[in-house]
C-alpha cells in the first residue's frame, strides 16, 4: 500500500495514524497496538467490523469494469478531473468502486495523491491497483471514515451515499466536494423499456438535507451525451446499477444498436 497515503488514515479504533509494519508490510498498525491485514490485491479493510453491508457483487463490479472501461462515463471522468484542477493532497473517492474515475483525477492532477473508500471487497481488488498513487480500504460510507480530521484536498462522490458531517469533518477549509448525481432522464430509453428503477424525485430534497447544513455550494454543471450501446453494453449499464438486484442483465432483449441518454450533475461545494 503507498505509504504517502497511509499518512493520511486513521485507525478506526483509536484515532490514532496508522502506518505499514511486519516483514513483508502486510499489514496497517496503530500506536496502540490495533492491527488491519493487508488484502493480497493490496488493499485494507479498515471497516473494524462496523460496516452493515458487504456493496456490490463480484458480477456487478465486474460489469461496472467493463462498462466504464470502454469510456462510456469518461465525460464524468474528465469533469472531475477539470473541477479537482490545481488541487494538491489527498483525493479521496467515497463509494468509488474500481477506482476509475479517480484514476483519472490523479492522471490529469499530478500533484493529488489517491485513496478508494468502498465496502466492496471485490471493487478494491481492483480498486487498489487503478493507480500508482492511489490506495484503497474497506470503511462504511455512512460510519466514522479512516481519515484525519480536516486533511483530505478533494472527496469524490458519484451516485454513492452522502455523509455530509462525514465529509466536513475529513475535508481542509479549502477542500472540494464533488457530487455526481443522475438527472431524471438518466438511461431513460432503458428505463422506459425495461422498467428500470429510475431517480427518485425526492433525491434533490435528500441531497439538500444530508449537505447544506456543512457546505455551499459554489459551482453547478450539467453533463449530457448519447451513448450508442450494443446488447452486451446495454447488459452490462444494467448489472452495475441498482436495477441488478432486480433485474437478470441475461434477459435483456432490445434492438440494437441502441440510443440512450447519460445526463448527470455534477456540484461542486465548498465547506462551510
């Protein structure tokens, strides 16, 4: 694990910083004594057994690999990496899954250092290795994070839960918070054909509320494009989302080459 993020965690016992020990480093340990393995694929679960659910399937992951692998996100790859501009630190991606999007951060901003937040331990496998300068750990995104107080440059948030307290207390007065959120016609076309779950229209009043009482909001964009997809990437959007606890990608059939929309927003905020 890079040792330059290590710096930067906490152990999710006690508090205190943490940093690799043993021969090999094959583990995290604290001043006190508390001891985390280190995953063979390079990552730790910092989770202290707090964390109430295990995230995405190994299949999801798998499809959310594939999917993202062939650039059908980079627009939102790239807006977060032009919103993270100049930034230097920490960059922490909270429910980042494989870690591609803030790979793609740390390549544009050589100055940031990375780290991967998830409770999926087949996500940070891969997680782990999406960047030189990234590492990856397992913690609860709704819980206490492994991270110092008021040190983090820049915290990344795509369609993941929002721990507003959470994130104030990890971000500098100076940090960024970048929220990725679906706008109502977000994959409408599969949607309407598949009976897809689709954006609760009462997600704008809960990102308000879990929010604004820690950060303003200081810059606003919306991101659209077309992405043409064929059966198997139409089956793959499905099974990395929400919709594959209740959907079996298997039994998609829709014509294709098929039209459909990406249209998310990405906020940009300032802590309070």
């Amino acid at each position: 694990m890079n040792r330059d993020v290590v710096a930067h965690l906490r152990c999710p016992v006690c508090r205190e910083t943490l940093e690799t020990g043993g021969s090999p480093s094959r583990a995290l340990r604290c001043p006190r004594g508390h001891s985390f393995d280190l995953a063979r694929q390079g990552y730790a679960d910092l989770s202290a057994g707090r964390s109430p659910h295990t995230g995405d399937t190994p299949e999801m992951v798998a499809a959310r690999a594939e999917f993202l692998a062939a650039g059908h996100y980079a627009v939102i790859s790239a807006a977060l990496a032009d919103a993270a501009a100049g930034a230097t630190g920490l960059a922490v991606d909270v429910g980042g899954g494989t870690g591609q999007h803030l790979a793609a951060v740390l390549d544009r901003n050589p100055a940031l250092l990375g780290l991967v937040v998830d409770a999926s331990k087949p996500a940070l496998r891969r997680a782990a290795r999406a960047h030189e300068r990234a590492a990856a750990v397992r913690a609860d995104a709704w819980g206490r994070l492994p991270l110092a107080d008021h040190d983090t440059a820049v915290l990344l948030d795509v369609f993941a839960p929002r721990n507003g307290a959470e994130f104030h207390r990890v971000l500098r007065a100076d940090g960024r918070l970048l929220v990725v959120t679906p706008e109502p016609d977000h994959l409408a076309e599969l949607v309407a054909a598949l009976g897809l779950l689709s954006v609760d229209p009462a997600k704008e009043e809960r990102l308000a509320a879990s929010l604004d009482a820690h950060f303003t909001l200081a810059r606003r964009q919306s991101l659209r494009a077309t992405m043409r997809l064929d059966r198997a990437e139409i089956a793959t959007v499905v099974g990395m989302g929400p919709s594959a606890w209740h959907r079996e990608p298997a039994t998609i059939d829709l014509p294709t080459p098929l039209d459909v929309t990406l249209a998310v927003r990405l906020d940009e905020y300032s802590p309070k």
